[in-house]
C-alpha cells in the first residue's frame, strides 16, 4: 500500500473580484528546490497590494487561479541542498513572490531572515514588505540623514507607521500625513508633525527634502507643491500614482518609483532594529486563517492602524 503523498492548505481565487472570492483548498505540499526551504507558515500579513491583485486592480499575479500573500514568518521545516544560511527548526520571516496564504509554502532561502527572538510570528509577519518598502525608498533611494525634511503619506497604515520609525531612527524630521484621530499614535513612534489627511494638506506643509507617496491618487501632484526646489517624490503604489515622471521632471522634483523585493539582508538589518525596538510594529488585528475574507473587508473599509495579519492553524 502506498502513502499518500502530504497535503497542505492554501487559499486560492478563481476570478478576479470582492473578499467573497477567496476560498479555501488543499494541494500537494511542496518540495524545496536546491536554493529553496520549505517553510511551516505560522503567520501571513494582509497587505494593500493583496487586496489590489485579488480585485485585478493591480494584477500583480496575472490571471487567477493563485494564491495571494508576501509577507510570512514560519518555521523552517526543510532546506534544499544549495542552502547554507538556515536549517530545519529556524524561525524566520520574509517576502515571497505570491503563495503566502498558505500553510505551507516553498521560496528562495535568500528572501529569508532570522526572525528576533522578541518578535512573535504575528509580529514579525506584518514586517517584510513594510520594512523592505520603507527601506528602500529612504536609505537606498533617499539616503536621507540628520535634519532631512521627510513628509510620509498613510503614516499611521501598515508601512507608514514603520517608515516613520525608520525615518526617525535616520536622524529625519518626520511630517505624517494621517487621520486626526492617529495623530497621537504617530508621534508616540517619534513623527514630528502629524498633519491632517486632506486635500490641501501642501497649504501647511512646505519645504519639504523628500516626500513618500502611499496612497496614489492626488497626493503625488500636491506633494510637488510641498517640495522643495529639487526635492524627491517617492512614489509606492502599484495602482493610479496620480501623475507622471515628466510632470515632476517638469516642476524642478526628483522623482522615484519604489518596487520593494526580498532580500535577506536588508532584513538582517531590519531585525536589529526590531530587536532593540527602534522599530515597534504595530497588529491593528489578527485573524484566523480562514477569515481571510473579513481580513480583506477591514482592510477595504480604511482607517486600518499599522497591519492586518492572518493566524494560520495549528
């Protein structure tokens, strides 16, 4: 008698479309390649982007079927023959390429680091692409430092309320856009300026070194008028960014789109951070796996604080 070869859970879609059209399902449990591990998923973050690619706004993933998810902190369960940095048992946590609402799931061992032993999975699952996102657009991009004047659009939202924490730990003066009633909680993370989400906010923010857009829409072209002369737009949103590159070249800004990737080394230093609580996150809720779909109504609903992550089942 044969065994049965092992299974796991994930969450898949069949068209593009509301929360309702995320479901359930079992497949083979995968096997790591040479340069591969194969992680036991404890947690799976919610992100916007999640949201955009299972709606087909933002069809990150092509045409379903798939499985969304990118942000994860797991267990190591296997290791493929090529990798030498991690061995079964470690904890980690990292961004993959889609596949992240699952139990179990295989990526490159390179988009892994080892999760900080003060961090627990829920934590740590809201991180990746926050951190990566944040990262990449201030120190890799910006390369701001002491005194730079930077303006963060959804501050208090999953990678707002990390690029704050990570803009401070530079040395920035820190301007975050955000609701009224976040503003406490942005300067508890160190924002120098909470400012009011409005259509006109540029009429009481000026003179500013670098602005980083979240949220698309009209916040680029009004960002340029709080710039200084030469200043830098950050744009990281997969939809509508509001305007073009030439339409900031044309204005006298700089002007940067930010597209995060793994990398296990910028979250090695991330972690540091997160160990020595430079950088807190923030878990405005976490859900069992199988509210997935409710998961994506709050996120849908808006006024979401710092992130959404998902439990996955013992």
């Amino acid at each position: 008698m044969t065994t049965a070869a092992p299974r796991t859970q994930v969450i898949t879609q069949h068209r593009f479309g509301g929360p309702d059209v995320l479901e359930p399902a079992h497949r083979p449990r995968p096997v790591p390649a040479g340069d591969e591990i194969l992680l036991r998923v404890r947690a799976a973050g919610v992100t916007p982007q999640d949201r955009q690619a299972r709606s087909g706004t933002a069809p990150l993933y092509g045409d379903p079927p798939f499985t969304l998810g990118s942000d994860v902190s797991g267990v190591v369960e296997e290791v493929g023959a090529e990798v030498t940095g991690l061995r079964p048992g470690d904890e980690v946590f990292g961004r993959v390429d889609g596949g992240g609402y699952a139990v179990h799931l295989t990526a490159p061992a390179r988009h892994f680091a080892v999760k900080p032993a003060s961090l627990d999975h829920v934590r740590a699952a809201a991180v990746p692409t926050a951190a990566l996102t944040a990262w990449q657009a201030l120190i890799d991009i910006a390369r701001i430092g002491p005194g730079t004047r930077v303006l963060i659009h959804a501050a208090a939202g999953g990678v707002g309320h990390v690029a704050v924490q990570l803009a401070k730990a530079e040395g920035a003066y820190v301007i975050g856009t955000a609701r009224a009633d976040d503003h406490t909680f942005l300067r508890d993370l160190g924002a120098d300026e909470p400012v009011e989400d409005t259509a006109d906010f540029d009429t009481v923010v000026q003179d500013v070194d670098v602005a980083l857009d979240l949220l698309g829409g009209t916040h680029g072209p009004h960002s340029l008028s709080a710039l200084r002369p030469k200043g830098l737009l950050l744009c990281a949103v997969p939809g509508d960014l509001g305007l073009s590159p030439e339409d900031v070249e044309g204005r006298g800004m700089r002007f940067a789109v930010v597209q995060p990737e793994p990398s296990a080394e910028r979250l090695t230093k991330i972690a540091a951070l997160l160990a020595s609580d430079r950088i807190r996150v923030h878990v405005s809720a976490a859900l069992p796996f199988a509210e997935v779909s409710k998961a994506h109504e709050l996120g849908e609903a808006g006024g979401v604080r710092g992130a959404l992550v998902l439990v996955m089942p013992d």
